[in-house]
C-alpha cells in the first residue's frame, strides 16, 4: 500500500515539474512559486500525519483494509506463481512424453550393417542361413562375361 502512495506522489510531482507550453490560459492561471509549493506540500504532509490522532476510527478501518488488500495481493501472487509454475511443468512433462515417445520407437536400421559400438555382436545376433531350400536349388549365374 505504502509502495502505491509513494509512486502515486513520485508521479504526481514529476508531472507537476514537467515544463509546459504557453497558452493564453495558462496565463490565467494563478502564479505560485517554488518555495509556495514546497510550504504547502509540507503542510499537506503534516496534516496527514495528524490525521490518525483526530479520526481514529478511520485510520482503524483504513489498516483494516489494507491488511485485507494486502491479503488479497498475496493471494492473487501466490494464485499466478502456481498457474506460471503448472504451465511449467505441463510444458516439462510434454517434453519428456515425446522423448519417451521416441526412444520406444524401433530403432531406423535393418541389420545388415552395423550400428556404431555394435561391432561384432551384430553379425553374432544376426541369423546367418537366410535362404530357403528353394533358394539354394537355383543354380548361381555370374555377371556376364565382357
């Protein structure tokens, strides 16, 4: 709440400040100087702080209330960390479905050679008699002779 007034003042004196552009109405205005400014600000300070002393029961209902928004802030904080947190999560586990995914998917070789580190136990796991009876029974022709 504190952190709100102060910006809500910050603010307003930068506006305050900005250097503006003559118009006819603004000569209309009426003048203040710097030192009037700052008197009456410091005023309007002093003023606030004696507030609490001269309205009690509105200062208590005032704390009351920005104890309740304070709540609420944290509540609403805590509410966007989890929803941040779940997207987060649902993101990780999306990820790791679809490695799962593609490390249960068969492996894109055949066989006939060997994939790297296999070496040898490739050709000893490989079934080496392949051909059928009748595949054998052919007769074998070479390349025709040049």
């Amino acid at each position: 709440m504190r952190f709100l007034l102060r910006i809500t003042f910050w603010l307003g004196l930068v506006l305050v400040l900005l250097p503006r552009d003559k118009t006819p109405e603004s000569d209309k205005l009426p003048q203040i100087g710097a030192a009037d400014a700052v008197q009456a600000a410091t005023a309007a300070v002093s003023d606030m702080t004696q507030f609490c002393k001269r309205q009690p029961a509105a200062c208590e209902v005032g704390g009351q209330a920005a104890t309740i928004i304070g709540q609420r802030a944290q509540d609403g904080a805590r509410k966007i960390y989890q929803i941040i947190n779940d997207k987060k999560e649902q993101i990780s586990n999306d990820k790791n479905e679809k490695t799962d995914k593609n490390d249960k998917k068969a492996p894109d070789h055949t066989g006939s050679i060997a994939m790297a580190g296999e070496g040898d136990a490739a050709s000893s796991e490989a079934p080496r008699d392949t051909l059928s009876q009748d595949d054998l029974a052919l007769e074998w022709r070479g390349p025709p002779a040049n």
